[in-house]
C-alpha cells in the first residue's frame, strides 16, 4: 500500500506551529517512513503535485492568496486540520478585525514609526500582490476544516500523536500535558 | 469642580469601598464623571487613576462623557421589542435629532440603550434621568422632546402616576404595578408589620434557624439554594462582623416582580431582612437595589425610618438587648452581572462587578471577607410568613421539593400582563389562562437564562423540579419569528452583560450568535446546527458564573423544543456552507489603496 499523502502551509501565520511540527526531533525520520510530503514549506514544494490525504493549514486568512491557497488545499485534501490559534480562530491577526481596513492600512505605510523610507507614501496596489480581506478569517469560515488543533502553537506531541491518529486510524491519545496551556 | 468632589467624597468617609456610591454621586451632578473628577477621587482615596478606572468603565450608567441634561434610557429588552420600542426609537431619533448612542451638539438630550429595565408588564418603557416612562407611545415622545426643549422638569411630565403605592407622595411615579393579580397564600397575605419579628425574639437564633430549615424554603433568586442551611452555614464560620444582603439587582429580562414588593410591601421585606439578622447574628444589612428603581430610593428610606421610630429597626430592637440591626442601601449602576452573589459583594466593595472564584463561598468569606448571607427580597419576604404561621403551614403549600409560592412576572404577549403569586406546583397552562394567553407559540421561563417551551410542554408546572424560574414567564405569540426576534435579541443580551472574564462567555457567545445568523441568513447546514448545540453545551462547563454557564441556553433549548424551525431555515443538503464574500471582503482595501479588485 502506498504512503499517505501529507500537505502543509502557512497563511496568515508566524511559521511557529510549523516549528513546532519540526520540533518532533528525530520522530522525523520516523515520520518519513510513514507519508510522503507534497506541497510544504519542509520540501519546498510550491503547487500540488497529486492528490493529497492530509493538510495541515496554519494561519487564518488574511488576503485573498490565502484564501485561493486554503481552497485549494481543500480541494486537493481528503482531510483537513487547524492548526493552532491563528487557523482555528484568527489568532494575533485577527487583531485588527474591528478596526477599519484604512486605518490599518494608513498606520502600517502612512503614519506608522516604521515607514521612514516610504517618503513617496505609497500604498501597495500592484495588481500582483495579494489583496487584503476586510478582516482576518479563521479557516473554518471558508472551507470544510475535520479537525481541529489547538495551541499557540499546539506542542509538537500533540501534532504528533494527532497524525499518528489520522495515519493508522488508531484513537487520538490527548493526555492532559499534551493541551495545557499554562 | 475640586471642592464639590471632595465635599462627595467626604460624604462617604473617605471610604474606597464607597466608590459605587462616590461615582454615582458625581455622574448625577455633572451627567458625567469628568478625567478632573477621577484624579481627585484617586488622590484622595489613595487609590491609582486606572483603578478609579476600572470601576467605572464596567457599569453601564457611567460615563466619561456628558450623557445629556435629558438622558434617555430606552429599553431594548425582547418583550420590549416585541412591543413596539423600535418605533419609539425612531421617534426619539426624528424628534430629538440625534441617534441612539449620543448626544445633541448642544448636549441636551442624550439617548442610549439599555438592558431591561423591570418593566416588562407597561413596554415600550425607558428612564430618563432615572425617572420611568412606560407605556410610551409616539405622541408622548413628541411632548418630551417637546419638554426637554422648554426646560421642564423631568418629573413634571410623568402625567399621571400610577397604580397603588405609585402615586404615594414619596414615589409619584406613572408606573403600573398590575398589582399582584391573584391575591397569593402567602406573600400576599395581610398581616401588621412587626407581628412576625415579635415573634422571632421570643426564640433562640438556633430555633429561628432551625424553622427556616423546616420548612424547606429555597431561595427565590434563581438557584433554589435551601435558605436555612445557607443561615447555618453562615453562623458557623468565623468572622469579626457578619453580613446580611439583600439581593434586589432583578436584571434577569422579564423580571419586575421585586418592583412591585419594593413599592407595595417594603416593610415585610426590612421586617424579613431583621429576622435573617437576628438568627445569623448580623448587625449590619445591605439592600442592593438596582440602578433602574432608583425612583423607589427615597420612599424605601422613609419607609425604614418609620420602622426606626417603631423600634424594628436600629438599637436594641423591640428592646432586645444586643440585638442591633440596621440596613443601607447600596445603589446599583447598570450591570446584570452584579446579580450574581459574589460579583454583587464586590460591586458592594466598590469595584467591577467581576463574580469571584468559589470556593470560599459568601457565606465563609462574603462582603468585606466576612461570612455574608445573600438572599433574594422575595426570600426574606417569605421568612415573615413563615415566622407567623409555622413551618409546617409553609411546607403545606406547593410541591414536595418547592415549598410555598412564587411570584411570576408575565409579560409579553397576554391580556393580563403582572405580577401574580401562585403555588408551586402551578401548571403552565393554568397561569396561561388566568393571563388571557390565547395564541401562544411559546413560553420563556425563567428569563434569558431560563428555558424556551413549547406547547406540547405546557402541562409541565412551576416549581424548582420541573420548570424552575427567578419569576420570568414570558408569552410568545404564535405570529413572533421565535429565533429572529427571541433568541437573537436573548445572545446579544449576554454578549452585552458578559464581564468578559472567562473566553467562552466572552468569545463563544459571539461565535454562536455568528453561527445562529448564518442560519437565518438561510446559509446554514445541518451540520451548523448540530455545531450550535455541542458547542453550546460547553459554555455550561466552561465558566465561572451562572451568566456564562446559561448564556447559550436561548439556543440549546429552541433547538431541543423548536427543532423545525432551524430545520427550515436550511436549505441545501450539503454538509458544509461559507458565508465568504470574497468581492465584499476586498472591497474597502481595495478601494483606498486604488486598485481594480481582481476576483476570479
Ligand atoms: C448572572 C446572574 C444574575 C443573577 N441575578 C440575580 C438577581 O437579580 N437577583 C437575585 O436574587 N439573584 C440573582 N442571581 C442569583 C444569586 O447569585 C444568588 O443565588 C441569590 O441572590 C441568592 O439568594 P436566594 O438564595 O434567596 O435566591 C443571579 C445569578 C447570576 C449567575
Ligand atoms: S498559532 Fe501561534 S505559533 Fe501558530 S501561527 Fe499562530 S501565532 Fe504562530
Ligand atoms: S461566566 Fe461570563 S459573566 Fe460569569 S465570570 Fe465568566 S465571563 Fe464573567
């Protein structure tokens, strides 16, 4: 029987519950005798190659690519999971749902500290770059999401036995350690 | 500015657990709590300005701004909607000039929004500058606008004052108290103030205790705790002073009962609250009576001062040596919350209405961290009855397990709105008719909080094993859209009142009541409704108080009893919908940073 099929990406994400995925340590290499990795920031794959098994979604979504990305996992995943606070509801992001897209936009080119070298004040509006959304989504919003993953980022044991779980069907083991926060 | 504030401060000793009161005495003076104001009050209370702060952002009846010379408070309670309030808002926003959330530019009229207000029975209703306007119709507004703009007096345009003790000089109110429709066995039953404290002396505080434990009075609040056990408890743990409170916040939407025993019967109501002290030892009695009856203030104040002169109240009561028991009042400033026991005890203490961890629990660490006993006014009411006529007489009346009457509030849609006393045990049916309830598609029991029925349900009766209720009961007409007008006004009513502390009671309601309009906007899915009901049953588990535990009740309980009507509102088999609009979504970046949205 063939490997099961495992994709992931990052949205509107900071890269951590990737990190954190990566923090399984050498369960790696035992993880690679298990799937076979398609698009992923971790082979570098940059579009769907074939039909997939598993996705792992981090971030919610900010703009439209993230939004064309998230669907496009969808369709190309037979399962989907959350992971971790920004996909599941928004996360630090979703900071600035509430505040007005302008003022967003005007504090980050205009007015910001940080926009020293904009003296041209200029706005992003290359018809190339990602839109942005008129606030932050969390995933499930947009598409079907089966599972979800929570943490910020969830620990690596929790990514773990979770594709453990989904892999060989066995029931998820949760024990407390694994989604305790504090 | 400087002298007055410290002339209000020094009103109260001085005294940061005062705070409440501090405030609300400034908010009456200047419509406001003026920046100036809270950097004196922290100086001179030794107190940091951000925690001057706190207490005042959390009460809905502070502002920081001026909230008008006239400031209306209009009710936006459901009973209140379904009687017509937002055409009276509208008329209030035509005449007026201004819109709900401000304030006229020459800053003379003010209208806001408001939770309930206790007047279900006479809606649309409002308060302006603390005086209730009930029944309002589009006319009225028009003559109190009208008013506003020639300077009356706000009580001057009452008109005619109400039924009962509404029109006693010392209220003058126009509210209607429908006055106790059913003349109950217990409550309502005529005695002369004193007799049962007369009684209550002549006995052990033990054996007061102990009649009260047998005859299985529970608290009428809400939660149906046994009021004997809780006054045992209470004389059992250690503490340099205990504490009696009466609970008189009544925010619960559809609730006004505690309205009408404050105006018709406060004396059996202080006489109780002496009784309770007598038997847990409590010198000191705490009314905490809700922002919104503030127009009862005065009268209830005389209405003691009476009872001092009769020796009821004060020293050495009814000569008595040692027994010294005398009650303040402490005014509420608009919070719901602040019904709940602990979170009441801290409002009392001057700070946010936040409730408390438990354990310790009131009774071991309440007010001041002093064994404190918090009881409903229609609890300590009750004991009087008890006190004259014997536990046994009590026990008699009503069920098994719910001991005596309860006082019902109906309102909503019935000829008969009011407050009526019936005996445990009452079927719902029965109180259905004696309100004139013809068309009903359904009944809210207990409030926001409470259960939504349906008719098939109507021969369940009222009492603490079946359908329990703090004194809501709510009629549904059969032409209402249950779930547009009910239940979504119900999550928005907590979404409002949450104290924020716990993330389901703060997130999870916002998310539910997204989910819920998902639905009605016809994009849900099967799926979205069985969502609704799992993550719903989590708030119970998940939160501190009984608002977080029962806010998602509006909706598991129309989905256990109305099904269908979430059924209906489903309209494609498809296990998964988005609500996403991706042209909406990009519409207003794209639009300032100028740019052609390009959606495919
Ligand atoms: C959100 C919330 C609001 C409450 N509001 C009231 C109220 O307005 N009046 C009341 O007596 N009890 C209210 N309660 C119940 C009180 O916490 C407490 O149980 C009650 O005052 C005890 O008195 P009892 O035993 O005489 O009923 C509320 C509870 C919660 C959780
Ligand atoms: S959940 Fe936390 S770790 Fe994961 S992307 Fe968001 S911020 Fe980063
Ligand atoms: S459940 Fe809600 S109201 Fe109660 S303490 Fe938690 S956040 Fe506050």
């Amino acid at each position: 029987m063939s490997k099961p099929v495992l994709a992931t990406t990052s949205l509107a994400g900071c890269f951590g519950c990737h990190m954190s995925f990566l923090d399984i340590d050498e369960r790696i290499l035992e993880l690679i005798e298990l799937v076979e990795f398609n698009k992923s920031p971790i082979d570098d794959i940059k579009t769907f190659t074939k039909q997939c098994d598993i996705g792992l979604i981090e971030g919610g979504c900010c703009n439209s690519e993230n939004i064309h990305v998230l669907k496009d996992f969808r369709k190309n995943c037979k399962i989907l999971v959350s992971v971790g606070e920004c996909a599941i509801m928004g996360g630090l992001p979703a900071l600035r749902n509430g505040i007005p897209v302008e003022e967003c936009l005007r504090e980050a080119y205009l007015d910001g500290p940080t926009v020293g070298l904009n003296t041209e004040k200029i706005l992003p509006n290359d018809d190339e770059l990602p839109m942005l959304l008129d606030k932050v989504y969390p995933c499930h919003e947009i598409v079907k999401i089966d599972y979800y993953l929570p943490g910020c980022p969830p620990t690596a044991d929790l990514i773990w036995n979770a594709l453990i779980a989904l892999i060989t069907g066995d029931e998820l083991k949760l024990p407390y350690e694994v989604v305790k926060f504090d | 500015m400087k002298d007055k504030v410290q002339d209000i401060i020094k009103k109260y000793h001085d005294d940061k657990t005062r705070l409440m009161d501090i405030l609300i005495d400034i908010q009456a003076e200047y419509n406001c709590i003026p920046g100036e104001a809270i950097e004196i009050i922290a100086g001179q209370l030794n107190m940091s300005k951000v925690d001057v702060e706190q207490t005042l952002s959390f009460y809905h009846f502070f502002t920081t701004e001026p909230n008008g010379k006239y400031t209306v408070y209009l009710n936006d309670s459901m009973v209140a909607e379904m009687m017509g309030r937002d055409e009276i808002a509208r008329a209030f926003e035509e005449e007026a000039g201004t819109t709900f959330g401000s304030v006229t530019e020459d800053g003379l009229i003010g209208l806001f929004n408001t939770s309930d207000i206790g007047m279900n029975d006479q809606e649309p209703a409002a308060l302006i500058n603390g005086v209730p306007f009930t029944s309002l119709t589009i006319s009225k507004v028009k003559e109190l606008i009208a008013g506003f703009k020639a300077g009356k007096e706000v009580k001057d345009m009452i008109g005619q004052t109400g039924d009962g003790n509404n029109s006693d000089p010392r209220i003058m109110s126009m509210v209607n108290n429908n006055c106790l429709k059913r003349i109950g066995s217990i409550m309502c039953l005529e005695y002369e103030t004193g007799w049962a404290l007369r009684r209550t002396v002549h006995i052990t505080r033990e054996a007061v205790i102990e009649m009260v434990k047998r005859s299985n009075l529970r608290g009428r609040g809400g939660a149906g705790f046994p009021a004997g056990l809780k006054w045992e408890f209470c004389r059992k743990s250690e503490g340099d002073a205990t504490y009696l409170v009466c609970n008189a916040d009544e925010g619960e939407p559809g609730t006004f009962k505690e309205r009408v025993v404050l105006t018709e019967m406060p004396e059996q109501l202080f006489e109780g609250m002496a009784i309770a002290a007598y038997a847990i030892n409590a010198k000191e009695g705490i009314l905490y009576l809700r922002a919104e009856y503030i127009y009862l203030r005065d009268y209830l104040e005389d209405v003691m001062e009476t009872m001092r002169k009769d020796n009821l109240l004060g020293k050495h009561i009814l000569g008595v040596e040692g027994f010294d028991f005398d009650i303040r009042i402490q005014m509420g400033a608009g919070a719901y919350v602040c019904g709940e026991e602990s979170a009441l005890i801290e409002s009392m203490e001057g700070k946010r209405g936040e409730p408390r961890n438990r354990p310790p629990f009131p009774v071991q660490a309440g007010y001041m961290n002093q064994p404190t006993v918090v009881n409903n006014v229609e609890t300590l009411s009750t004991v009087v009855k008890i006190m004259l006529n014997g536990p046994d007489w009590f026990k008699a009346i009503g069920t098994p397990e719910s001991a005596g009457t309860k006082l019902l509030s109906v309102a909503g849609d019935c000829k008969k709105p009011g407050v009526y006393e019936f005996e445990f045990g009452t079927k719902v049916n029965e109180v259905l008719d004696l309100v004139e309830a013809t068309s009903v598609q359904a009944v809210q029991i207990g409030g926001p909080s409470g259960v939504c029925i349906n008719p098939e349900m109507f021969d369940r009766n009222i009492s603490f094993e079946d359908l329990s209720t703090g004194g809501a009961f709510i009629v549904i007409g059969k032409d209402r859209d249950l779930l547009q007008d009910v239940v979504t006004n119900y999550i928005d009513f907590f979404i409002e009142e949450s104290c924020s502390s716990c993330a389901p009671c703060r997130s999870l309601t916002v998310i539910l009541r997204g989910k819920l309009q998902k639905l009605l906007n016809g994009h849900g899915t099967m799926n979205d409704i069985d969502e609704l009901y799992r993550w719903g049953q989590f708030m119970k588990q998940a939160n501190r108080c009984g608002l977080g535990q029962t806010a998602a009740n509006p909706i598991l309980t129309t989905i256990e009893n109305f099904r269908p009507l979430y059924e209906a509102l489903v309209k494609t088999d498809e296990d998964y919908m988005s609500e996403f609009d991706m042209s909406k979504a990009v519409e207003e970046s794209c639009k300032y940073v100028d740019r052609v949205p390009n959606v495919h």
